[in-house]
C-alpha cells in the first residue's frame, strides 16, 4: 500500500455524505450524558478524559469520529464488528443509532486534558515523523490528515492530540489481520505477535 492520496481522490472519497451524522436532539444529549457518567465513566472518566493509558480519552474528539467507532464496535446484520473488541462490544450492545450520536456529540464538547511527554527524546522522533513522515518507507507525514497540530479534521480524521500513548501505539501495532477501515483506507498495521492479537475462533 502506497501512502499517495491525489488531490481528486482525497475530495472524491473523503466526503461521502454516509460518514457524516445527523446532529442529535436536546433529549438524546441529556441521554448521553447520564449514560457516560453512568457507564462509560468507570474507566474513561465522566469527562472523557481517562486516566489508565489502555482507555482513550474522549473528550475532544470529533462527534462524528466517536459515531463511527461506536458503530463499528457493534456486530450488525449478522456481520462482525468492523472494530471487534470485546469490552467495547459489550458496551454498544444496547445502544441505539441515537444514543452514539447523542454520546459522541458529549464528548465533543468536552475539553480533553493537556498532557506533557514523558520521554522527550521519544517524542522528538514521533515529532519528526508527525510532520516529515518516513519517506524511505513510503509513510505519509501524520499532518496530512490529522492537522499540523494534531487537532484533527472533523468529521473523518481523529483528534491524536492529548491522546493516551499507549493507546496510540496499541492502535498503530495492532493486530495485522483486522484492518480498521476508514473511508480513505485502512489504518496501517504490523503484524504483532501480542497475545491480544490471537485471532478469535470464527463460531
Ligand atoms: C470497562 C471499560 C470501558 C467502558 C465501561 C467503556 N469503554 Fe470505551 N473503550 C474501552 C477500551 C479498553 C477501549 C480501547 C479499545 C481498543 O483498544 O481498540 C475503548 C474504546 C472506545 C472508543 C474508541 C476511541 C477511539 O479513539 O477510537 C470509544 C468511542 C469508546 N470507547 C466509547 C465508550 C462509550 C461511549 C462508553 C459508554 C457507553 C464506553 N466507551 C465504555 C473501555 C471501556
Ligand atoms: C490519508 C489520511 C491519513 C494519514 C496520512 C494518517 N492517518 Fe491516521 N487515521 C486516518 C483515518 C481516516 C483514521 C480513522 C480510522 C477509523 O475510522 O477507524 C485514522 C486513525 C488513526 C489513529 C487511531 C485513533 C484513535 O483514536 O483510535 C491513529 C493512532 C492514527 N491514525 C495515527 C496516525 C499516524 C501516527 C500517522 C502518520 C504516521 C497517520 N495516522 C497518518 C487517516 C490518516
């Protein structure tokens, strides 16, 4: 796979009216919020902004963005889940279309905590990767989708910045055969030997 994205392509395919999602109603945002401080806070805060490093933080991140992973999280039409993973299945089972739109609207509106790097040197290269990608290895520079500042663009490309690190190198060494897809692609993987990566028994 070649990270080459012609301007016409990237205008053509990006913006599909399908990704985007209605704004939701007065009633179902009082809904997502009782329903985030009720349930999602034990481990991604009320706020969104999650204290253990395996659960993203939320707060900040494009409403649409938040819809389309609940919605993935969710096995429908006899199909598996797009975005299969075992806590968050559980979580989305009994949420309705509304309520992920109403949860990722409350999210959105919530404002994600500023967080300093831990190991600067590290930081440095994920800096110069960010805005240069690797060319010797075909990786687009990060800035070309998520922004300069790692803000995101809504609806399609995610806010990283803020972000939990662990969590963000969980989703780029993730497991290799489950592709997450997105409009533009999929989010590139490398095959991983993490016993989380076992692939599931197909029943
Ligand atoms: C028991 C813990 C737990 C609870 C409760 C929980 N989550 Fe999660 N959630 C997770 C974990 C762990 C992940 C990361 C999954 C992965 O590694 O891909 C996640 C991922 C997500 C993501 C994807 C974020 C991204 O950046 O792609 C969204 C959105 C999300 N959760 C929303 C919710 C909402 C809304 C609720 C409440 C209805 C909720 N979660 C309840 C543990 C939890
Ligand atoms: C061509 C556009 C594009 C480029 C370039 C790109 N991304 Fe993404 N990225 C996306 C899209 C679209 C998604 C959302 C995928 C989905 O819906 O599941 C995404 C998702 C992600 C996620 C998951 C976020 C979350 O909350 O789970 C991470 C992490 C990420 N990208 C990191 C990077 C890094 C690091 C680079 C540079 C090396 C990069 N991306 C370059 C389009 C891009």
């Amino acid at each position: 796979m070649t990270f080459r994205w012609p301007a016409a392509l990237l205008a053509g395919t990006l913006l599909s009216p399908a990704v985007f999602a209605q704004a939701p109603s007065k009633a179902d945002l009082a809904k997502a919020q009782q329903t985030a401080s009720q349930v999602c806070a034990a481990c991604h805060a009320g706020d969104g902004n999650s204290v253990l490093s395996a659960n993203p933080v939320l707060a900040g991140q494009h409403a649409d963005y938040t819809f389309k992973q609940l919605t993935n999280f969710k096995a429908q039409g006899g199909k598996p889940a797009e975005r299969p993973n075992p806590i968050m299945a559980g979580m989305v089972a009994n949420l309705s279309a509304d309520d992920m739109r109403g949860l990722g609207a409350y999210f959105e509106t919530q404002k994600p905590k500023p967080r300093a790097a831990r190991d600067a040197e590290v930081a440095k290269l994920g800096q110069a990767i960010y805005r240069g990608g690797i060319l010797a290895k075909n990786v687009a520079a990060c800035t070309a989708c998520h922004s300069a500042n790692g803000a995101g663009v809504p609806a399609q490309f995610p806010r990283l910045a803020g972000q939990h690190a662990e969590y963000t190198s969980a989703q780029l060494k993730g497991c290799a055969w489950w592709p997450r897809s997105s409009p533009t692609g999929r989010l590139r993987r490398w095959p991983s030997t993490s016993p989380a990566c076992a692939r599931p028994r197909t029943a």
